[in-house]
C-alpha cells in the first residue's frame, strides 16, 4: 500500500475512532406503570452530553390515573432494571415539568448542568459518589451504563411514582455506528483508488 493510501486510511480511522468517542450519548426508556394499579406508559430520551456536562430530556406520557406532581431521575439501584432507589437529579423536580395533567410531554428547557452542585441530590452524592461532588456526574452516567438509573414520574395518585423506565442505549445505535465506520472506510478506500 502507497504512502498516500495509508495516510488517508490512517485520517480515515482516526476520524472514525473519533467520532466513536462522541460527546453526545442518547439513552431511552418505555415507561410502564411502577404500581399495582397505575396506567400510564410513555417514553423518554435523556442525552447526555460528555464534553459539555449536560442532560438534556423528552418525554411523553400518557393514561396516569393521577395527575402529574413531580418527575426526575433515580440513581442507583441495588441490581440492574429493578428495584427502587432515592432521587438523584433535580431534587424537587425537572425544570418546567407539568403539573396537573394526566397526559403531555416535557422538553428541558435548559440542559441540566452536571457541573453544579444544586443538580444532584445530597443523598445521591454521599451514597454513590463518595461523599465528593465532583464524583457526581461519573456516578451518575455508571448508574446510566449499568441500567441502575430510571426516569420517574410521581402522581396525585402514586405519590411514591406511577410510571417509570430504566435508562439503557438502544442497540440500533451501536449498528449505526458500525454503518457509519463501514462507510467511512469505504470513501477512504475510494479516495485511495481515484
């Protein structure tokens, strides 16, 4: 192979293996009912961004046999997918949330800001980051990474939380990324044969 091959190919992976490093990570959740009892169902998106330490969050909802008090995301359960756990973001609850309704959806108004302390809950710091704020923001996204963390939402009815979802990356995405290094690799090839 010519000099010239390798270095495209060469630019070729790097970009590759620089884009697999994204900043930016999606994580997904069906929310079902969390008690005997409760309706509802919905979805959520909760991207988290590595370079600038935010959480940006979608959801929509629908059939609560209550109406909406408050909604947040609890970390870290004893055991994957199962199980209850304390709050871990936004103590009171998500900026802008709706309240009163049984039915909507819920886009941040601002990303949450992983870097501020007011962000997390002082149970969630002292249980699973040690005590040390600026372990906060790992703990959280290893509570992420384990399927440990799920997006909650609390009624009139299911004050404790009606519907919820454990956070997970869908496994389309990681096929995404290999079709887009499998492209990548081919535009490089082609360069290399004009």
């Amino acid at each position: 192979m010519g000099k010239v091959k390798l270095a495209v190919l060469g630019v070729a992976l790097l970009s590759i293996a620089t884009f697999s490093q994204a900043a930016l990570i999606q994580y997904h959740a069906v929310l079902g009912p969390e008690a005997v009892g409760a309706t509802g169902s919905g979805f959520v998106t909760v991207d988290y961004d590595s370079d600038a330490h935010t959480l940006s969050i979608s959801a929509d909802w629908s059939g609560l046999s209550g109406t909406t008090t408050v909604a947040h995301i609890h970390c870290c359960t004893a055991s994957p997918n199962i199980g209850t756990v304390g709050v871990a973001v936004t103590p009171g609850t998500l900026p802008g949330f709706p309240v009163g309704v049984s039915a909507g959806s819920y886009n941040s108004p601002l990303p949450l800001d992983l870097t501020l302390a007011a962000t997390y809950t002082a149970t969630f710091v002292n249980d699973f980051a040690g005590g040390v704020f600026a372990d906060a923001e790992e703990a959280l996204i290893a509570g992420f990474d384990s399927h440990r963390a799920y997006f909650n939402i609390h009624s009139s009815t299911f004050g404790g939380g009606e519907i919820r979802g454990f956070l997970r990356v869908p496994e389309p995405g990681t096929l995404a990324l290999l079709g887009l290094a499998l492209a990548g690799l081919g535009f490089a090839r082609r360069r290399t044969v004009e």
